[in-house]
C-alpha cells in the first residue's frame, strides 16, 4: 500500500514538473492572456474592470524598460535570476532595524506573478525560486522582461505597460517619456494605492530619485 502511494506521489510530481517545463516554454513564445492576481482580484472585486493589452517590448518605451530596472532591480542584467547581494544587505538591515527594502529581482517578480499567488509562506516562496530557474535557464533577459511590463499590476484594474500608459497618461506605452516613465515604476511597490498621475509628493519625490537612477546607469542595454 505503502508503495503504491509513493509511486502515485512520484508520478504526480513529475507530472506536475512537465506540465511546468511546458507552460515555461509556451509562454516563451506566446503573450500571457491573464495571471493569478488578475483571477484573485476579479474574484475579490467582480465590478473592478481589468484593464490589459499586450504589447511587444519594441512598443514599450526605453524610458520605462530603463526605469523600472533602475527602481526596481538593477543588478537584472548581470544575475541569474537572484540578486544575492541585495539579499545580503537586506537581511544586515533588518538584524540593524533599518526598514527593509525588497530583494526580489524582476525575474523573481515575473514568475510570481505569472505562474504563481501573492503570499509569504514557505511553499510560493519556494516555488518562486522553482519558476524563476525556469524562466532564467529557458527565457532571454529580453523575454522575462517583456513579460514583467505586459503582466504587472500598475493601478486598480491596471496590468501591464499599455494599460498602465493609458490609463495614467492617455498615451501608448511607446510614447512614455522620462518622467512619465518613472512615475509609472515609483508606483510599483504599491500600485492599488499610489498614483502614477497626479502624483503625491512621495511619489514625485521617488519619480526624482528614479529619473537620477536612470541617468546614473548609464546606456540602457541588454545585451
């Protein structure tokens, strides 16, 4: 009994693991029609519209591409998926009391949020690591990127890049300036309660320091 159980089990993970490679690889070819967020806040709020266009990353504004890595992750070009010195300094700051900045680089972003639900728990964290191996080994940095800016939450209803530049802007993602740009990347630590536009002062203080952060990391590349 005992065997046939463990058996069953093993055929299971495996099972679950191909299923996983191959959602991995489809989607590194094809648009992702929806994420888990957008299920749960649907669920949560039916009368909340989703808003969400899919659009190349060649009609994403080199402003917002440039802005949401100096914000958000700007070691995304170098590591593989994990950015260890950030988790290095994150954990010196909370045995300090500092307040602690999040560590998560943008590829830990996109696999929570396309394959994965928000929470804090030992099992999605470790599954995050899984899926984020995944799409470091089988997607392009070009790929997870285009990925983040079409499927990220970017206001109330509001996912991705074309979404979030209509919305805020009532201009196409491609036609994002600077500072347009970089107040749609300082709301993204908590885009259900700041506003890309009008901003608050914390969010033009932050669009400020974004801005600089551009300018210091110098010609945007991926290559």
């Amino acid at each position: 009994m005992i065997k046939k159980i463990f058996k069953f089990l093993l055929k299971l993970v495996g099972g679950l693991i191909l299923i996983s490679i191959l959602l991995v690889l489809l989607f590194k070819w094809v648009p992702v029609p929806f994420t888990p967020l957008m299920a749960i806040r649907y669920f949560e709020n039916p009368e909340e519209k989703i808003q969400h266009s899919w659009v190349p990353r060649e009609e994403i504004s080199l402003h917002l591409q440039l802005g949401v890595i100096a914000s958000e992750d700007q070691n995304f070009v170098k590591h593989n998926g994990f950015d260890f010195q950030a988790i290095e300094k994150a954990i010196e700051d909370n045995q300090k009391g500092k307040r602690v900045r999040g560590a998560s680089t943008i590829s830990q972003q996109t696999a929570k949020n396309v394959f994965l639900w928000p929470g804090r728990n030992w099992l999605r964290k470790g599954l995050e690591v899984y899926f984020t191996f995944l799409i470091e080994t089988f997607w392009s940095k070009e790929r997870i990127l285009e990925v983040y800016l079409n499927s990220i939450e970017m206001g109330q209803g509001i996912y991705g890049a074309e979404a979030a530049a209509q919305h805020w802007f009532n201009k196409s993602a491609t036609n994002l300036s600077v500072y347009e740009a970089a107040a749609i990347a300082a709301i993204l630590p908590n885009p259900r309660e700041y506003r890309a536009n009008p901003a608050s002062n914390y969010i033009n203080q932050r669009k400020n320091w974004i801005v600089r952060q551009m300018q210091n990391y110098g010609k945007f590349s991926l290559e």
